[in-house]
C-alpha cells in the first residue's frame, strides 16, 4: 500500500434501472479519480442485460449526471474504445462462449431444474432451517447426457460448480483477506434460460477481456466477492485489485434510505438523485467535494477540495469502509463554500438560468452588479431568486402593512418615507457614499432608530424585509427606479392613513 500506482484501468459499471443517486456518483468519482491521477482510462460500461429491471430513460440521466459532476470517460458505448461494445445486451454471444469454456472444464453446469422445482426445494429447505443453495440435482449430470437434453429445446440455465470443499480466501484492499467456506457458497446462475448472462459472470468477463485493472464498486457485492474469485480463477484469470467501497446511511446513521424516505427528501429541498441536486441550485463542485468525503479523507482537517485538489490527493488508502451517513448540512455549507471560489462572471452565468426558471428578465449587466451583494449569503444557486429577484421586477408585490416601520403608527411611517424622500430626490445618485450619513442624522431628527427607518425604506424598495445590503441595492437599481418605488410607497402609507382617520 501506499506507493503510487502505474496506470490503472478502471471502470464504472452502472445498471440503467433506476434513478442516478450519490452512491453511483461517489463510485465513479473514485474510479475516475485513480484513473486521471495514474494518467490510466477511465472506462464507463453499461450493464444492461436485466431486461426485467430496465428503464429507457435511466441512462441517459446517467450520462447527463456524470457530464455534470465533471466525470467524463476515455472508453465508453458512445465513444467506443479498442475493447467495446461497451454495453452489456451487446456482448450475449461473448459471455456464452465463456460459460460453455467452463463447462467445457467441468467448472460450470446445465440445469434443468423447472421454477416450481426450485421453489418447492426453497420450501422444505426453510422449513427445515437449512441454508438456501441449489441442491445440486443437475450437478453431476453426464455432460452427454445434459447436452442432448440442451438440443432437444429443454428449458436451461448455466451455473457454476462451486467447489464443495475446503475455503476460499479473497482479498479486499480495504478489509484484508476474507475466508468463507466453499460450501455456504451457491451454484450461482451465470446464463438465465433466456441465455443472458448474470452480472456475475458478465462483470468477471468483461473486467477480464477490458484489462481492468482495479475494481472499485459497492461493499454491496462483498457477499459474492468469493463467487468471483472463483469464477475468476476457474480460468485462469489475473485477479484484479478489489475495492468494496462504503455504503451510505441516511442522515440519522440509522439505516439505508428507503424509497420513500429518498422521494420526500426533495420538499426540504434536498436529494439523493444527482440530477435533483442541479435543479435544486447546488454545483457540481460542491457536490463532488462532498461525496468524495463521504468515505475518504486527506488528513483530519482539510475540506475543501476542487476536482484538480482530488485528482492529486485521492488515494486508496485513505478510503474508509465504514458507512457514511449522508450529512446535508455539509452539503450545503460546501456548497455556498464552492459558490464563493466561482468568479463574479461564472457565477452570473450559472444564478441567469434560475432567475429566467423564475419568470424574470435578466438583464446581464444588472446582475453581473448584484453578484457581488449577494454571493456571500448564496447557499444555492436558486437562492438567488428570493435574493435578488425584485431587482428585475417592474412592478414589486408589496403588502402595505410591511411598510409600517417596527414600533411606528402609520402617520410617523408615512412622515418618515416622505422627509427620506426628499433627501433622496436631488441626490445625483444614490449610494452609501451620498444618501446613507443623510438618512441617519434624519432618523436622529425624528426620534426613530436608523434601523427602522432603513426597514422602511428597504420594503419600498426591495419589497421584502430582507435582502442584500440596502444602499448597494439602491445603487444598482438606480435613482429613477428607486424614488418611483418610494413615491409608490408614500402612496400607500397615505391610502392607509386616510382609511385611518376615515374610520
Ligand atoms: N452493474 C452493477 C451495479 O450497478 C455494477 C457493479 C460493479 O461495479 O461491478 O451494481
């Protein structure tokens, strides 16, 4: 451990049957890590031969997932590679051949057990509290005899022979060497009887005939990690280097997320689903420096991480196998953290979207001003439009209730507005530099605190109690904006008044 390693070939193996979430983007982040740090490939192969589980559009959010997180592949279906296809529903004739080389050897089998056999045996076998493995009925089948019941159309699957005796012993990079007994080890299904072939038998092929050089993929498989083995040595193979990365826990560090707990993340405004997380208005590098520390660390302090810092700093043994629970909170102080490294003009260009999403027109330059007011306060990109939103708005909602100044009547509201007003009129511009000093020694005058004559002036301006710094605000809206809002304020307050001494 510890040496840095030649070029590695790696690959990221996902099956298109759900939803991309943090778990798959975490793992080909890994991958894609080792790979660009050792100057090897990074390889994306699709492992689609569950005709069953597959979903159309599960793909191409992948894709557009991984494009986003910044991972892109040397090797891949869509541009190919000196070892494709790099699809699995492309390569069913490959892994035949390679099932009939292990029967060929003894080291595979035809079985013809029917599904209602099968179950039958499940059912006694539970009911005598017995481990649920293949009782081996078809094992020993002469290869003659099983051969011509495949050519007479009889309905078969191919599993491996496991061995029954002895132990075997695999070695995960993370966990050491693990020993299991052969016989609690099943005679997996490696060719269903619709001649596709299992993941086990299809990744072992694949990895072998893609060169890969390092596995990195889900503790998930740790329980047929010895299978593997064994199909790997069954011929001969070169093991690859295996890495059972950590799962996720939910936020609580009680448990996995369920689906439904995963759906409903999204009304508190977070996510599991990659594509989710750009919507909601966080960035790819917040999202990348988080789920790398999900189960990796560089030393016990440093945090923040662009894609360059993890290309030169990733390393194997730094991964840690325990769980990681998934920490939203982090997630969104990185995230305001990485909006705060953007430049002003990057992140113009990534809030634009957000505020058009919102119903507003943008104008560039206007926006390329606010930045600077509200980037600090920025958790997501989204935040933007509740932000700064009023700054593109002709007409602001205001309810005129909002316009009474904190601990003030209408009439000493209206009074404030009005002699604020006035200083602000024959200003040149409005700026802290030219109208905040004024409006202070006003609020002296009249008895009030700054605080709640700026509070009055900030709804008749921005619309909403709070918002980026008022005089900045002013400043960019400009001087003819903001004294028609004000004047449109001053209406309100008297409207109100006079309902008043009507009443
Ligand atoms: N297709 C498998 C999955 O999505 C891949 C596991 C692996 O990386 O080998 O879980």
């Amino acid at each position: 451990m510890g040496d840095k390693l030649a070029p590695v070939r790696v690959r990221f193996a996902p099956s298109p049957t759900g939803r991309t979430h943090l778990g798959s983007g975490r793992t080909a982040l890994y991958n894609y890590l080792l790979a660009r740090q050792t100057g090897g490939q990074f390889i994306l192969r699709i492992e689609d031969t569950d005709v069953k589980r597959y979903v159309p559009e599960a793909e191409q959010e992948l894709v557009d997932s991984l494009h986003w997180l910044g991972l892109h592949w040397d090797e891949g279906p869509d541009v190919g590679g000196p070892y494709g296809p790099y699809r699995q529903s492309e390569r069913k004739e490959i892994y035949l051949e390679y099932a009939r080389k292990l029967i060929d050897q003894d080291k595979a089998y035809y079985c013809f057990c029917t599904p209602e056999r099968l179950k039958a045996m499940r059912a006694e076998q539970m009911r005598l509290k017995q481990p649920l493995l293949y009782d081996g009925t078809c094992r020993n089948l002469t290869q003659e005899d099983a051969l011509r019941r495949v050519r007479n159309g009889e309905a078969h699957v191919i599993r491996f022979k496991t061995p029954r005796e002895g132990n075997i012993t695999v070695h995960d990079y993370l966990r050491g060497d693990i020993t299991v007994e052969n016989r609690t080890i099943d005679d997996y299904i490696l060719v269903k009887s619709d001649g596709w072939a299992l993941y086990h038998l299809a990744a072992m092929v694949d990895d072998h005939l893609m060169k890969i050089t390092h596995v990195l993929r889900s503790s998930e498989w740790l329980s047929t990690f010895p299978l593997h083995a064994h199909i790997i040595r069954a011929f001969g193979w070169q093991e690859p280097t295996f890495v059972h990365l950590s799962v996720f826990l939910k936020p609580s560090g009680k448990g996995k997320m369920s689906k439904r707990e995963s759906d409903r993340l999204i009304q508190d405004g977070y996510s599991i689903f990659i594509k989710d997380l750009e919507q909601l208005g966080y960035i790819p590098e917040a999202v990348v420096n988080w789920i790398a520390l999900m189960g990796w660390s560089y030393d016990d302090h440093t945090e923040f991480f662009t894609m360059q810092d993890l290309i030169e700093k990733f390393s194997l043994d730094h991964l840690n196998p325990s769980p990681a629970a998934i920490n939203f909170t982090k997630f969104d102080y990185f995230n305001g953290l990485h909006i705060r490294h953007l430049s002003p003009v990057d992140l113009a260009h990534r809030v634009k979207p957000f505020l058009i999403r919102a119903g507003l027109k943008v104008d560039d330059e206007k926006l390329l001003l606010i930045i600077p007011i509200i980037r600090e306060r920025l958790v997501t990109l989204d935040d933007a439009v509740q932000m700064a939103g009023f700054f593109f708005r002709d007409e602001l909602q205001i309810n005129p209730q909002e316009l009474i100044g904190k601990n003030m009547s209408v009439s000493e509201s209206l009074n404030a507005l009005e002699a604020a007003y006035k200083i602000l009129q024959p200003l040149e511009c409005i700026n802290a530099q030219t109208a905040e000093e004024k409006l202070r020694i006003l609020a002296d005058e009249l008895n009030i605190k700054a605080g709640q004559l700026f509070g009055i002036l900030r709804i008749a301006v921005t619309g909403q109690s709070v918002s980026p710094p008022l005089f900045e605000c002013m400043d960019i809206i400009g001087k003819e904006t903001v004294l028609s809002r004000v004047e449109q304020a001053i209406k309100y307050l008297r409207e109100m008044e006079d309902g008043l001494t009507k009443a």
